[in-house]
C-alpha cells in the first residue's frame, strides 16, 4: 500500500508545485481544492473556478472525483452538483495519468470541446445543439456570475456552516472593541 500513498503525495505536491493554487481541506491530500481558470481562446476564457478533488484510497489506480464548486453553464458538468462528465476520469482512466493531466489536459479539453450528446446538464446540452449563439451568450453569463476570484472564496464561506455561530459572536465583540479603541486617544 505504501506505493500508492507515495505516488498520491507525489502527484499532490507536483500539483501544490506547479501554477495551481491548492487549498487542502481537513488538513489531509486526499481531498482538496485546486484555483482553475478557464482555457485561453475558449468561452471559459478569464473565468476562475474552485474545484473539489477527492482522491480514493485506491489512487492512482482508482480514478479521483472531479467538481465543480461554483456554478457553470456546461453539457457535461451538473449545475448543481458540480460533478463532471469526463470519459477519461470516469471511463478510461490509467495509473499512467496523474492530477496536473486532469488540470491541464483533461479540463481545458472537457471546456473547449463539450460533448452535448453525453450530458450531465440537459438545458446546456439542448441549448448548444439548438441555439448555438444563445448557449455562448449564457456561458459568458455564467462566468460573469460565478467564476470571478470573488466567488471562489465565497465557495470556501459556505462550506463551513459551523463558522456561521462564531462569526456573529465575533462581529459582535469587535464592533465593542472598535468603540473602545476609537475613544482611547
């Protein structure tokens, strides 16, 4: 089992190394989230996803889970899930294939050439096949919307509901303190 643990962490930190922003979540390598922008001279181009990335204990022979966190308009990405279609994640995947594969192959090639006769969104789909001219005007929508680097971070706000409590109680003190401090010379 050790050979797979090593060639996980080595994957993780050829990922961490490379241009990608990656934020581990539970202070573990088995699921994080990477920063991914969309590819150059595509629909995508300038927008800024969060995607979650879980590795089974089984990797790389297993292949990792892929998602989307903040929203985009695509055939073979669930709006609301985030989950991707991918045929060489889900179908074909090899040991041979490693994270920075999937970020810098398999991503950008899924978001400049969709597939809508396997989709995972139906609405994306239909509307690419019957109004072409439409279907781009709502995925620059989308990435107007949701993937700018603000909303990336917004993605990391709403996970954590249990930060909810603490937030408000700590708004509430500092909002004190900044009374105290502005009357202290």
């Amino acid at each position: 089992m050790s050979s797979p643990s090593k060639r996980r962490d080595m994957d993780v930190m050829k990922l961490m190394m490379s241009d990608y922003s990656v934020e581990p979540i539970n202070d573990g390598i088995n699921e994080f989230n990477v920063e991914f922008h969309g590819p150059k001279e595509s629909l995508y181009e300038g927008g800024v996803w969060k995607v979650r990335v879980e590795l089974p204990d089984a990797y790389p022979y297993k292949s990792p889970s892929i998602g989307f966190l903040n929203k985009i308009f695509h055939p073979n990405v669930d709006e609301l899930s985030g989950s991707v279609c991918l045929d060489v994640i889900n179908q074909s995947w090899s040991p041979m294939f490693d994270l920075l594969n999937v970020f810098e192959v398999f991503l950008p090639q899924l978001l400049l050439y969709p597939n809508p006769s396997d989709p995972l969104n139906g609405d994306a789909a239909s509307l690419m096949l019957k109004d072409k001219q439409q279907y781009e005007q709502k995925v620059k929508e989308y990435c107007e919307r949701y993937a700018k680097r603000e909303n990336i971070t917004n993605t990391a706000e709403e996970e954590s509901s249990d930060d909810d409590f603490s937030d408000d109680e700590h708004s509430e003190a500092s909002s004190d303190d900044g009374v105290a401090g502005n009357a202290d010379p």
